[in-house]
C-alpha cells in the first residue's frame, strides 16, 4: 500500500495494448511489463538497450589528455593529492581512485574539505590548507573553479578536473572530464566519471582496475540520485552483486551495523545517510577511512549511524523552524535561519515536497541548498538572480549557493518572478503510472520478472499494480512504532497481505471492498 506522498499525484492507469502484446512475445516477458517499458522507452531498441545494458569502453570526451597527463605525474613521482566532495559521491570517487592507485604501487595524499570551514568544492579557504603538492585532481567539484586554480597554477601545482555537475560560461584553464561538456554520458555520477577514467587507465597504460572499485560506483551513483539507466544500470546492477560479495573491511562494517536486501532502497535510504551524516555534522574524514578499510571499521560504521540519527533530529528541528519561517504565498520559498549547514539540503527537500514549490533554506550567513519540483529547473532561476549571488552551482532539481550580504532581499525579488514565469504548478504534481490487474494475474512468473526490471531507482520506478474489488478483513500492528501496519484483504478465491505505512489510511478502513494500489 502506498505512503502519503503519493496522495496528492496525478494516476494514469496503464494498459497492454497491440504494441506491448507483440513486443511481449519478442521479449519472453508479460505485457503488463511491456506497457510499464513502453511508458519509458520510445521504441523495441530502447528497450532492449535498457534491459540488457553494458559498459561502453568508449571514454568521455577529453579522457585521453587527460589520462595521458596523470600517467606523466604518476611515472615522474609528481606529489599527487586528489581532492573531492564531501558527500558520498565525492567520497566514494577519492575511495575508488585511492585505492586504485595503490593497488598499482602509487600512494597518494587526499583531502576532503570541510563542509563548514572551508564550504563545497575547490574554496580559496581550502586551498590554504593543502599540503605540498605538484598536482591536484578533483573529484566530483572543479567545474567551476576558475579563480582558484589560477591561484594553484601560480603557486606551480597543476590541476586536473573530474566533474559531473553543470559548468559555467568560463572554464578552468587545465585538462578537464566532464560528460557535461559533451554528448555522451551526461547522466553519469562524479564516481561514474571516475570509474570510466580508471578503466580507461586500465585498459591502456596496464593498471590493475581493484573488484571493489564497481561497488564505490554503485554507491555514489546511487545516493547522488543519478538516473538508473544506460552504463548507471549495469554500475549499480553489478555493484549490488560486488557489494554483496565483497571482502572490503570498511564495506563489510557497514553491511553489519546497517544489514537489509540488496537493493537500491536499502542503499539509498539507510546505507548513504549514513556515509553523509559524517559531513552534514562535522568532518567527513571518518566516513572516508571507512570506505578506504582504515582504522577500526566496526567502529567507524557505529559512530556513523550514530552521526545520522543526529542528523535525524537536526533535520527534523530545522524542517520545523523553516515552516514557521514561511511569508507569503511566493511561487517559490525562501527562508533562513540559524541552523546546521549539512542538513539545510534535506530540510529544503522535504519543504519542497510538502508544498510542492522549489524550495531554499539559507543559514545565518546566507548559504545553503535548493531543491526543485516538478520539471523546474533551479540552476536556471539561479542564473538569471546570479548577480546577487556570491557563488552558486548544481543541477535542475538540486542546487547550492551564497547570496551576497544585504542582497537578501533583492535576491528573493528577482528569483521570485523568475518563478512566477517559469513555473508550471501543473506539472508539480508527479504523475504515477500504475497497472489495473485482475488477482489471477498475480502469479510467482511474474515476480520473477519483476527482477529482470532492477535495478530501480531514478527514471527505473518499481511498478505499482491496482487490485480492483478486494474485500477488507482486518490490520495487525507492526513492531511498536505504530506507522507500520500489516492489511489483509482478499477475492473470491485469494487472499493478499499488503504493508502499509500510514495510519491515516488504516484508520479509514472498515468493512467493505476496495480497489488497492
């Protein structure tokens, strides 16, 4: 049974028609499959692309300087420090490409910056806390880094640029990977990009590519909220299977502290707030000797969980402060407080859901985080109010800034008619697909299917099938929390046990027959 946030959606209920029948038998799998497919892909190639994905050996546009360039430093023993984000797609790409150079009898520095020292990305704050070094690569942040790396190329370090996010009009002046800046592999995560650079190596200069190195792809892929399809799907297929297999001591830790299926949810929603929390509330280092197997990984892995049912409270203060903060009917809020940098991001998400409006939630010195609804993009309404802003940058749906001092105001102004302009509250309402089906259809050949389709995740929903007609006999608690419930309804002939998360709804149910998604 589906939770609250589906309530307020827009449904189109979904049929086999003479298309998805005929491509049905093409494929060996049920129309009703064919129908959710056809949904999502235009055409029998797109769908056998999808179903059957591989790993392009193809390299991003700019890999080949690039990689040709690392190999120099490497074979000159160049002092190489690689530096990345702070959240799990930053960690997990210095993870990976660590542990690959050392695998190939390289050691190099690494360095994470703080989230409230020294802020997002390649900062001048950060800069005047590196070691002493010949070249720097970046990891999943440089993009737009124009001044600072001036300022590392007159001090004689090198830089080289790893990237997925969107790039600004200039671009640094070094070597730079960014499937942004081409055609190809643009829905790749910072650890995607990193991975393609490190087969790459592999395949042509004789480096060992580390088994663990898919499952740090599959982790930042993930919980970087990366669309699930093409070279996405097989990365994160594969790396559930490495996961799940894996002999890593910092992977093994984890799995202990946080066990649950194998799959994207689990991943997402308990495995990434985890690595996060350490950065949304102080330094992100523990989270990164973890994933790099040093110190005491059981340790790490506890004081983890504990890190993120802190930031559970935090967010949960913040969210709460922020709805009392809301002036106006604006088409997009904006509001700022005194409040924990690291979890303005998810307070502004869960603001953006409830009103179903592009959300920004600001600290005291006026930075934080954006999320868009709907098919508005952020960084666009960004751009067109940069001037009142220190710096900025992100994607369509999530986005970070600084708004300049005393322009607050204007700021909010400027965005807001922007908004008014751009966004189509229609289009806020998500639309959910959902399979009308008899309960004969339901059978185990078709769950067995369903786990042709996983993968799922951003732009791969799991399918929502509707049960017409069934007869309502009793709910059961769950556990003690009282938000989890156990439904029981049945047919004529069948009986279906449903979970469900909302009291609300079971509160609603009484004798009689329903139609249950």
């Amino acid at each position: 049974m589906l939770p609250s946030l589906y309530y307020d959606a827009r449904w189109k209920a979904l049929e086999p028609d003479e298309k998805s029948l005929e491509m049905a038998n093409n494929f060996g799998l049920s129309p009703f499959l064919l129908a959710h497919l056809c949904t999502h892909h235009k055409n029998e190639e797109e769908i056998r692309n999808f179903l059957y994905p591989t790993v392009s050996e193809k390299e991003i546009s700019g890999t080949k300087e690039f990689a040709l360039r690392f190999k120099e430093a490497l074979d000159e023993n160049k002092r190489i420090l690689l530096f990345g984000d702070y959240d799990v797609d930053g960690l997990s790409s210095i993870a990976l490409m660590t542990l690959f150079l050392r695998e190939n009898g390289f050691d190099p520095l690494y360095y994470v910056p703080s989230r409230y020292g020294e802020g997002y990305g390649l900062t001048m704050e950060a800069l005047e806390n590196l070691p002493d070094i010949d070249l720097l690569v970046t990891f999943d942040c440089g993009i737009t880094a124009v001044q600072e790396v001036e300022t590392l190329k007159k001090k004689g370090v090198e830089v080289l640029i790893t990237d997925h996010h969107q790039p600004g009009e200039t671009l640094p002046d070094c070597p730079i990977i960014n499937p942004q800046l081409g055609e190809e592999f643009r829905e790749l995560a910072g650890v995607g990009v990193a991975y393609k650079l490190a087969s790459f190596l592999s395949r042509n200069y004789g480096y060992t590519l580390p088994q663990d190195s898919i499952v740090f792809a599959m982790l930042g892929t993930v919980c970087d909220l990366m669309p699930l399809l093409g070279e996405n799907r097989i990365l994160v297929q594969k790396g559930l299977e490495g996961y799940e297999k894996t002999s890593h001591r910092g992977l093994l830790a984890l799995r202990r502290v946080a066990p649950g299926p194998l799959s994207t949810e689990h991943i997402g929603f308990r495995i990434g707030p985890m690595i996060n929390a350490a950065g949304r509330l102080g330094e992100a280092g523990e989270a990164l000797n973890l994933l790099l197997g040093e110190g005491d990984s059981l340790q790490l892995s506890l004081r983890l969980n504990e890190y993120n049912i802190q930031r559970k409270e935090e967010e949960k203060r913040v969210v709460e402060e922020a709805l009392g903060e809301i002036e106006g009917d604006h088409p997009l809020i904006v509001v700022s407080g005194d409040w924990k940098k690291g979890v303005l991001g998810l307070a502004a998400s869960r603001i953006a859901e409830r009103y179903r409006k592009p959300a920004i939630v600001l600290d005291m010195n006026l930075s934080g985080s954006c999320r868009s609804v709907g098919n508005f993009s952020i960084i666009n309404a960004l751009e067109d109010s940069s001037m009142f802003l220190k710096h900025f940058g992100g994607h369509v749906m999530a986005a970070g800034l600084e708004v300049k001092k005393q322009q607050l105001e204007n700021f909010k102004n400027r965005i807001f008619s922007y908004t008014k302009e751009h966004l189509d509250f229609l289009q806020t309402r998500k639309i959910y697909n959902y399979l009308p089906m008899e309960p004969k259809d339901i059978h185990l050949e078709l769950l067995d299917e369903l786990g042709v389709l996983s993968p799922y995740g951003i732009k791969n929903p799991q399918l929502i099938f509707e049960l017409k007609n069934l007869e309502f006999i009793e709910t059961n608690e769950l556990g003690k929390s009282g938000r989890a419930f156990k439904c029981l309804f049945k047919s004529k002939d069948r009986r279906f046990e449903f979970i469900c998360f909302s009291p609300q709804l079971v509160s609603f149910l009484d004798r009689g027959h329903y139609d249950v998604l």
